[in-house]
C-alpha cells in the first residue's frame, strides 16, 4: 500500500527531468556570457580585431548597437569597401561620432585607383593627435606620381609607441619638429625621403628605440642610413633590390653599444661602419662590398663584427673575405668572444672553413652549410683549430640532398669526429643517410660523441580560426595580469 505516498519517479524519469533545465541553462550561457562582460573589456576585445568584425557585432542586440563606435582603434583595408567614397564616409563618420575618443592603433591598407594627397594627410593628421600609440600604414598604390606622404605632425608624435610604413614618404621637416620620445618599435620598408638626413634625425630623435628594421627596395631615396641609437636593442637592414638596379644600397654607420641582434640581408654597399656593438650581440651578415678601397672597408668590417657572441655568416660574405685574405695575404682577426656559429661556404671557398675556425678560439657550437663538396682528392682538412681541442661540443653539417660524394661526406664527418676533443654530439642532415651508419663506427676522439640525425619537421595545420579563441585568449591575460 502507498497510502497517501505519491508515485516515486524511476531514475530515468528523474534525470532526465532534472537534465532538461541544465542543458537550457548550459546552452544560455554559452551564447550570452561575452555579453555578460564589463564594457570596457569588450572595447579592449574589439580593438584586437579588424574594424570590419567590430561592426558586425553591432547586429548581436541593442547594447552592442553603437559600442564599435567607442572601440580605441581602426584597423581598414580599402579593398574591403565597394567604393573609395564608402571608405572615406566611414573614415569621417567614425572619427566624428566622439571627438574626444583617443585612438591608440590605426591598421591602414592603402589601396585606392585616386589617391588625393591632401586629403589623406588630413585623415593621418587627425587621428595622429588622437593619443596614438600604434601606427601601420602599408600603401599599395601603384601610381609613381601619386606619392602617399605622412603629415608633418607624426614626427612629433608624443604618445607613439610602434611604426610600421611601407611605400610612403617622409617631407623634409624642421630639425626642431622631430621627437619621438615614447617610440620603442620602427618598421620601414620602401619608405622615401625628401632629404639624405631625414633618417638619421628620426632615429637619433628615439630617446627609446628599441627595434629597427629598414627595409630597402628599387629607387628607394634613403641617402646614408646612420643608425646612433643608445638604446637599440635590434637592428635589421634588408634589400630587396633588383639584380638590374644600378643603385647601391646606401652606405651605413651603426653606433649602438647597446645593440644585441643585427641583422644584415642581401645587401651590397660601398661602405658599412660599426663603430660600437654590444660583444653580447647576435649578428647575421649577409653583405659584399663594392668601393674603390674595398680591402680597408673588408678590413674594418670584419674587426668590427669580430667582438659578437653569435654569428651567422653568408657564402658570398665568406667569399668575399676569402678573396680578401688571398690578395692581401691578411690575417683574419680573432673572434675570441664568438661562442656560436652558422657558416654556409660555396665551392670557392669552402676550403677556407678550418682557416676561419682556427679563428674561433673559444667556439661551442658551429652549424655548417656546403652547397657542394669536392671530390675526395680535392679535400685537405689538415689544420686542427684550437676549439677542436678545448670548447667545440656541437657540430652540424648540411650538404645537399643531391651531392652524391659519399666518400667526401665521410671525409667530412671524420675531420670533426677523429679530432674534437671535447665533442657531445655530431649532427648530420638527411644527405648523410647512406653514411650514417659508417660515421658511428669511426673511432671517436670524444668518448661520448653522439652522432644523430635530425627528424622530419611536421607543419602544424591551421584549421580556420574565429573570434572566441582569441576573447578567451585575450581574457585569460586580463586575468593573470
């Protein structure tokens, strides 16, 4: 008998009344709850993704009807309006809604068939005296008499804290209205300027300057780059220029004692100074030389270079140095402090590698790179450098997957493993497999030797990406902060 008792609900009666409101209640929370957060947090979430996504979330409800409007950034790509005047009705719309709102980042892809010079300037200029601490302006205006210049005002940008210009043009300014006291971050790349000195007196106006990278392409006007900076920490100089440019790239001065990277691509100049390099540096050199005193210029260059830590030296700047030391039967210097090395050598002068080694004093690690091998004959590995016997511990050797010498490559791997003292591990690239296995049963100098190969890279595959991985990336920031 139950008496007055009700019916007891089975167990799958129980649960599955007791699932219906969490799943509504799970199903709530994952749509609303970015909502649920405080405004000036979602500002601070928008201002990470392009101004085109910002206005999208202005259709999810009627409190994020206008907050796009208040976002403190823009980031435009002209390509993504149907008309040039669309583009700058929302460029005047935006700013005008709220006078006061300081924009801290403004992403531009300049890209229009008319550009109207005055006009753009006034735009840059207004959001210049917004408290600007971001500034990406990348021109792909294919017209050569429409040059796209900056306004006068940002090189007295109080607040500006990164730059980022390509295929602009600096104006001449008045030494007195340049200062950029809070820039940390300098990105130029086919950047113009109407005067030799215009680069120099931006750079020297950085008191903070942190990272420099100068990128240079065809008729690009930079006169001589001088590069005087306290505070620079790293120094990167590219040219992209065309084989059949007759215009060298232009001549450097680097006076930066607190420099840790510099980087040097592709670059070929009549003359390239160091006067002061931190000897904590790590510099890549990817440089030659073309000037009527070409030796002293070499001379002076290697000297300077000759104080880093780590270096990582191009074929065609050994090439030139192996050449130097031929002709004037020079000595190279010391590089006593250089704790690691890439080299890579071309066939003309792969020979000199024990040569510049036995420069190398105090050498712990050494990657090196062939782009082919003599036949065996060919091959004297005779000289025993000094770091061989002391400090030398790891070596990596890379010769082509087509170089088919196996009796060269043997000889190769014999020279490190038969007299490095101190060696722990000998790495070989895939060109190396049909020897491997020889290489591990040649006596070893340096009992514990390893001898390895590298294992195939995988890429990492990107699945597509959307706005929420980067909300809760953002926000979990926000929180460990």
């Amino acid at each position: 008998m139950n008496g007055g008792r009700g019916k007891r609900p089975n167990s799958a009666e129980e649960e599955g009344t007791m699932a219906e409101p969490s799943v509504k209640k799970s199903k709530l929370t994952e749509s609303d709850w970015i909502s649920g957060l405080a405004d000036d947090l979602l500002l601070q979430i928008l201002s990470k993704v392009p101004t085109r996504e910002s206005v999208f979330t202005s259709r999810m409800s009627k409190r994020w009807r206008n907050l796009w409007r208040h976002v403190p950034a823009l980031d435009l790509d002209s390509s993504k309006f149907p008309h040039e005047s669309d583009l700058e009705d929302f460029f005047d719309s935006f700013l005008q809604f709220d006078g006061n709102l300081k924009i801290e980042r403004f992403k531009w892809i300049y890209n229009v068939e008319e550009h109207c010079d005055p006009e753009f300037v006034s735009r840059i200029d207004h959001v210049v005296k917004r408290g600007l601490k971001d500034l990406t302006i990348l021109s792909k205006v294919n017209i050569e008499d429409d040059s796209v210049r900056m306004p006068v005002s940002l090189y007295s940008c109080a607040t500006l804290v990164n730059l980022t210009l390509y295929s602009v043009v600096f104006d001449a300014p008045r030494a007195q209205l340049v200062s950029l006291p809070c820039l940390k971050t300098m990105h130029l790349e086919a950047v113009k300027f109407d005067g030799e000195t215009i680069l120099g007196t931006l750079i020297s106006s950085c008191s903070f300057l942190d990272e420099l990278t100068i990128i240079t392409h065809d008729h690009d006007e930079l006169g001589d780059v001088s590069v005087r900076s306290p505070s620079l920490r790293r120094f990167k100089l590219e040219s992209m220029r065309e084989d059949y440019d007759e215009c060298e790239d232009p001549n450097v001065e680097v006076d930066t004692p607190g420099l840790e990277y510099m980087s040097i691509t592709d670059y070929q100049s009549e003359s390239f100074i160091i006067h002061n390099i931190s000897p904590c540096a790590k510099v890549n050199i990817d440089v030659v030389f073309d000037a009527e005193d070409e030796d002293s210029v070499i001379h002076d260059f290697i000297t300077a270079i000759s104080t880093v830590r780590e270096l990582t030296i191009s074929a065609r700047t050994l090439e030139m140095i192996h050449d130097y030391v031929e002709s004037e039967t020079e000595l190279v210097p010391q590089f006593s402090n250089l704790f690691c090395l890439h080299a890579s050598f071309s066939e003309s002068s792969w020979e000199m590698f024990p040569t510049f080694l036995g420069c190398c004093p105090n050498l712990h690690s050494l990657f090196l790179e062939f782009d082919c091998l003599p036949e065996k004959e060919e091959i004297k590995l005779s000289l025993v450098p000094h770091c061989f016997e002391s400090s030398l511990e790891y070596v990596q050797l890379k010769v082509p997957i087509t170089v088919s010498e196996t009796s060269s490559k043997m000889e190769l791997a014999i020279y490190f493993v038969r007299n490095c003292s101190v060696l722990k591990k000998l790495m070989l690239n895939e060109s190396f497999g049909n020897v491997i296995n020889k290489v591990r049963k040649i006596p070893k100098r340096s009992e514990g030797c390893k001898i390895a190969m590298p294992k195939p890279l995988h890429e990492n595959v990107s699945h597509g990406s959307s706005l929420l991985p980067l909300i809760c990336g953002f926000i979990s920031k926000i929180l460990d902060q």
